[in-house]
C-alpha cells in the first residue's frame, strides 16, 4: 500500500548523470536512486523538494577540489536524526528539524575524484496515517531541497 516513490527517476552510479549538485526539481533527474517520493512544490512555495525515505540513494561526481557535501535537509513533521554514506564511508550525520537548514560534510581524500560515486542517506521515518496525523500513508524520513558538492569546507 501506498505510493512507491518516483519509480521513472531510479538511477544507479552506471546510468547516472554526472552532476556536482542536485537541486530537487531542477537537477535531479539523473541523479538519484531509490527511496525518494516525487518533486513537490505547492503553489507559492520558493522551492521544490522531495520527500525521501528511510533510506534513499543519490549519485554525484566529486572534482579534485571537492572537499565537502553541502546537504539543505528540513523535517516539518519532528527531529529526524540522519547520516549520509559515500562509498559506504561515514561523511557524518546530525538532526534536521523544521528550521531547515543545510548540514556541511567533510568528503575524505580516500574518496575517489572524477568519477560518480554512490551516496545513501539514512534517517528516521514515519508514515503520518499511522501517528493520526494525515492520511498520507507513504513513509517520509526527511525534506531535501538539495544536495551540493563544495570546495571547501
């Protein structure tokens, strides 16, 4: 039961396009994995954003000069601890909660450089029909606006 995410925007590290940043309903076609909802943007919002689940993959291309990984989360419904994983190596994780704001991760010198590398993210989710809060009954973990490759930290 319910919605099973975008299933037509499922890439992987083979098929992806080769991006520095994803920007959610500008730059993200290409560029992510399973366990993300589709683009949103009620009218009058500033932005789009797509709901991710407890787990959701994503693919970027880090360049030599790339040391950091700027992730915009938001989580309007409570504070959702996160962690986000290149290559399988911890980059680090905190809580996102509804004052949204972006989190800056530290990329190793042990992570390769130009080439696409295979990111996950991790957080906490619930389904709002089970809490009594909406009837939405798709699993949300958190809002993610973007997600950006940076030269420094």
């Amino acid at each position: 039961g319910g919605h099973q995410g975008d299933v037509e925007s499922f890439y992987d590290r083979f098929s992806a396009v080769p991006r520095r940043g994803i920007v959610m309903g500008d730059t993200d076609e290409g560029s992510i994995g399973s366990g993300w909802h589709p683009v949103e943007r009620p009218e009058g919002a500033p932005r789009a954003w797509r709901w991710c689940k407890s787990t959701a993959w994503f693919y970027l291309r880090p360049e030599p000069e790339h040391r950091a990984l700027v992730a915009e989360l938001y989580s309007p419904t409570e504070p959702h601890e996160w962690t986000i994983r290149a290559e399988g190596i911890l980059l680090g994780g905190d809580t996102a909660d509804n004052q949204g704001r972006g989190f800056r991760l530290e990329l190793p010198e042990s992570l390769p450089r130009d080439e696409i590398l295979e990111f996950r993210l991790d957080t906490q989710a619930l389904i709002p029909a089970e809490r009594g809060m909406s009837e939405d009954r798709r699993e949300l973990g958190l809002v993610v606006f973007a997600l950006r490759l940076k030269p420094d930290l």
